[in-house]
C-alpha cells in the first residue's frame, strides 16, 4: 500500500488523518483511491483537463512527479506520496 500524507489546509477531507493508505499501481490511480475513501481531494488536486493543479505540487518519496513521470508514475508497496500546497508571497 502506498501513503498520501496529507497537508494540514487539506486534512478537514481526510477526517484529520495525517496519513491515509490507499491501494494504486500508479498515481493518478492513487488519487482517485484517495478521492473514494475522503471525496473531494481529487478536484483539489486535479484540474478540468485532468492535469495537477498549478499551486498544488506532489512528491512521489521526495520527488516532484512534474519532474519525472508524472501522474503516470508508477506507485509500490511503502512509497510515500505527499502532498504540498505552492506557497507564494513575498515583494
């Protein structure tokens, strides 16, 4: 089983789990897992066209997925998948 963990803004969808296993072979399959344990997290995390949202940022055991394989990347017993919201600010 692969583990989302879950950004503090996001837990009030996972009924304040921290962490939430969820069975995929890849990991646009994970979030829709995801999505049917705690509905809601797959239109925060997915745009309209199916892709990541612009301000969300997911790793796949510490690497950006945009980077390599993205939502296609293959997803394993213990690999940790975290969410991240974007931060912005600044001058």
């Amino acid at each position: 089983m692969a583990q989302f963990r879950i950004p503090g803004p996001l837990r009030r969808l996972s009924e304040g789990h921290v962490t939430v296993d969820v069975e995929a072979t890849n990991l646009i399959g994970a979030i829709v897992a995801l999505d049917a344990q705690y509905p809601g997290f797959k239109e925060r995390l997915l745009d309209e066209n199916g892709d990541l949202r612009q301000f969300v940022n997911v790793y796949l055991n510490d690497e950006d997925v945009r980077l390599g394989s993205g939502l296609g990347a293959r997803v394993g017993e213990k690999d940790e998948i975290s969410i991240v919201p974007a931060v912005a600010g600044g001058r």
